[in-house]
C-alpha cells in the first residue's frame, strides 16, 4: 500500500495492451483515483511502442497459442506479480486468472483478487467443438471465479449467467467509450464523395461476419469497406475479397492502433458489428465498438443478439438485422444510408452510455474490497 486510501493495482491481459481499451479505460479511472496503476501483457511482433502514464510490463513468449502458450503466459504472470507486490491483482478475463490467484496466494502480504469478464471464456466459437477444453476453462472458473473479492462484467446477461450457474454475483461495467473523437473529417459534407463507407473494426476472427460484409457488396454498389483490425482469419478474408468482382472496393488495415481508430472510425457512414450465434460468449456480447459508434455519432448495423440489439433498439442507434447473413446485412445497410442522421439521434444514447459515470463503479469496487 502507497498511502492511505490509495494502493497499487496490477492488471494483467493475455493480449497487446495497446489495443484493449477496456483495460486502458479501467487503468485510467484507477489512476484518476488516486492509485499506482501498473499493467501486464503480451509484446507480439506488431506491438507499438507504449507511451501511458503508468508502468506497463510486456512479456514475450515463445508460444503463440495453445495449452502452451496460456500455461508459459500464466507461469510468468504469477511470477512478476509477485515481484511487484501489489495490493490488487486485477484479471482480464479467465485465461490470465490462474496467474492472478497464484500471485495473491503466494504473495507474503495480503492480496486481493478482482476478475473482470469481457466475455463468457468457456463459450468462445473457438473451442465449441473442444469438449475437454471448454471443460479446462470452466473448471477454472467454477473453482477459481467464486473466491475473488469482486467480481465484473460487461452487460446483465453475462452477469445473470455466472449468477445462475455458479452463484457469484458481478458487478456490471458496460463498454462505453472514453475518448474525445475526432469529428473534424468524419461529419463534414465530401462534395466528390464516390462511396459510402462501411466500417468494422475488432478482431478478423471466425463468427464475426465479416463474409457477410464482403458479399454483401454485391447489392451495394455505392458501398466500400474498411475492415480495420487483424486476427486469424485476416489472411482468408483478403484471399476471399481478392476473388470478387468488386474487391477493389474493400480495403484491409489490419492492426490499427487506437489513436488511428479514434480519427477513422467518425469518418464511417455506417458501423457494422455483426455475430454468428455460435456460443453465449458471442449470443450475450457486447462488444467495445458499440459505445465507440454512439460517441462517434455512427449509426450501426447490429445482430440480433440480446445485448446488443438492446443498444440499438432502445436509442434507436441504427439497424438491427432481421437475420444471420449477407442479404440481410446489405437490406439493413440500405435502411440506414436511407435516413438523414445527425448528431441529435446519439443524444439520448450518449446520455445513458456515459463513461464518466459507469468508471465511478471501478473506484466503488477498490474502496469496498479494500474495507473488508
């Protein structure tokens, strides 16, 4: 502890710091709070340098993926917690939580455990044909998740699954967006524009329809699209846009940092954040780009998944698909480009999804583990 009422927080991701705006968003509010803020991820071969107001420390691995990788990742996790002799290890998710538990109960003095769901692990497409590594994940968190000191998530549904199945209440701290956007270029009128602009941007992974998004351009011939993020499908989605006829009108960024992201993202005409159903990480997300295209003032096209088909549907903020698929995907396009929006339609989504407000639930959650 640094001083009364402060202490010093470690938060641990198994990804790229730089680009988890949760976890920057949460270091922030920490920090704003008064406490030492330190933050523990992964240094990949595209990682950027870090320039953030609080120690960050970068692990380099040499597995990738895999049993492997999350037992080397987890092994020297717990062994720099350790060393810095936190007050609170903070874990992002489960796949750093055997870590943070080893270092709070191998740390001389007392620690205090928090874990932060961004989504349901066990549930993720990757391993819904994994029997016996579904079964790994949710052993940890059924042994593991109910002995922290507190406990968040991203939305109710998330929050009311892990209620019911393992009786752990969880505090709800949305994705809502923290930064100012830079609206110089993406809200003024572009007297040759040739193309409306449709963005997604997270990772190029399996379930994220972003198949959809490429043939859908079949029935929009005035549309482009940015895809701006990578992942492990990246490489098959170039070589599947490379084969349509209209692939000169979908462009790939691959990793965007988020300074890049916050002045792209204003500049779309319509944000795309579509899901498979293939699992209830995926049926109950909600994902961070949600909350970046309401700040943004971007009108979305969403699935009809509950959490977010909430958002759009309550604010009336975009689209909501009426089913899975391109043909879909292009009709609800078409609705949104068909309506004048301005900034007006956001007023009553940015009131609600107000970050100044919901971080005030991450410096309640410190304050109250910290008193018992």
């Amino acid at each position: 502890m640094i001083a009364k009422g402060t202490y010093k927080i470690a938060l641990a991701v198994t990804n790229d710091i730089a680009t988890d705006g949760r976890l920057l968003r949460h270091a922030a509010a920490l920090k704003e709070a008064g406490h030492e803020v330190i933050l523990i991820g992964r240094e990949l071969p595209w990682s950027r340098p870090l320039q953030l107001p609080y120690k960050t420390i970068r692990v380099k691995l040499r597995h990738r993926k895999g049993w492997r990788f999350y037992a080397e990742y987890n092994q020297r996790l717990t062994k720099e917690l350790r060393q810095l002799n936190a007050d609170i290890v903070w874990a992002n998710d489960t796949d750093t939580l055997i870590g943070c538990w080893l270092a709070a109960k191998l740390t001389l003095h007392p620690v205090k455990l928090v874990m932060d769901a961004h989504e349901l692990f066990p549930e993720v497409p990757e391993i819904q044909h994994k029997p016996l590594v579904r079964w790994v994940w949710r052993t940890i968190e059924r042994l593991l998740l109910p002995t922290c000191d507190a406990r968040l998530t991203v939305c109710d549904s998330i929050a009311d699954h892990y209620r019911q199945t393992l009786g752990a209440d969880m505090t709800v701290v949305r994705n809502l967006s923290s930064v100012k956007w830079d609206m110089e270029h993406g809200k003024q009128p572009q007297a040759n524009k040739q193309f409306h602009t449709l963005l997604y941007q997270g990772a190029v992974n399996v379930g994220r329809g972003v198949d959809w998004a490429i043939d859908a351009l079949e029935w929009l011939p005035d549309c482009r699209l940015v895809v701006a993020g990578s992942g492990d499908l990246l490489e098959q989605m170039k070589t599947y846009a490379s084969r349509k006829s209209w692939s000169d009108r979908v462009e790939f960024l691959g990793h965007v940092s988020l300074e890049d992201l916050h002045k792209l993202t204003p500049q779309a005409d319509v944000g795309l954040v579509m899901l498979e159903d293939m699992g209830l990480s995926y049926h109950y997300a909600l994902p961070n780009r949600i909350g970046d295209f309401v700040a943004a003032g971007v009108p979305m096209v969403v699935s009809d998944l509950p959490e977010m088909a909430r958002v759009v549907r309550k604010y009336g903020v975009g689209e909501v698909m009426q089913a899975p698929g391109e043909k879909a995907l292009a009709e609800s396009i078409k609705r949104v480009l068909a309506r004048k929006w301005s900034d007006n339609d956001f007023a009553a989504a940015r009131s609600d999804m107000d970050w100044n407000k919901e971080k005030e639930k991450i410096a309640e959650c410190v304050n109250s583990i910290m008193c018992k």
